[in-house]
C-alpha cells in the first residue's frame, strides 16, 4: 500500500509518493539505551556477527516476547535486521551465535 502526499514546491504536480515505511523508533530507543550502558561489550569482546545476532535477539524479545524460532519472524517488518546487519539471519544463526558467545563467558548475560 503506498501513501501519497502532496507537497507544496514550485512545481504544483510534484509528488512525494511514500512506498515503504518499516517501524523504527522503539528499536532504535532500545539499541541506543543499550549501547548508552555498555551491555554491548559486556556480550561481546568485539563487533561482529555473533555478537550483533544475540544483541538483535534481546531487542526483539523485549519488545516482543516470544520463543527464539519467533524471534526472527518480524525482523522483515522492521528496520532492526538491517540496522544491526543481520539481514537474512534465521533461528540456526541465533542458536550459533548463543552457543558461540556462552564459551568462556557467564551464560547469565544472555538472553534464553
């Protein structure tokens, strides 16, 4: 479904036609707050896939709670896989990146 707008601009027939919007803002509030305390290198010692997947994982979970099979479902409807660079990732990645990041560290750090 696409919203078209009628914007005021020297030419009268122009037209901003908006074709895809995705929520954002509460993923973002959420990354942000995170990064703000430092719970991103406490999860992970450097950036990287693994580390971005359990990051994701804990977003979504807290804005929608569900299993991690779930959790991945609604990451195409809005802008957190792609923020995070985790486009195309499926419940097997998160299950890895988990496994990855719990050798060597507390497990009470990440989400179950």
């Amino acid at each position: 479904m696409a919203v078209t707008f009628r914007v005021p601009v020297a030419d009268r027939d122009h037209v901003l036609r908006i074709e895809r919007s995705k929520p954002h803002g509460h993923f973002d509030a959420l990354l942000t707050f995170i990064r703000h305390i430092g719970l991103e290198k406490r999860i992970g010692f450097t950036p990287g896939k693994e580390r971005d997947l359990v990051i994701a994982m804990l977003v979504e979970r807290l804005i929608h709670s569900s299993s991690k099979l779930a959790t991945t479902r609604p990451w195409n409807s809005s802008t957190l896989a792609e923020e995070m660079g985790i486009e195309g990732c499926d419940e097997n990645d998160l299950y890895a990146a988990r496994t990855v990041r719990s050798i060597g560290r507390s497990a009470s750090v990440l989400p179950r």
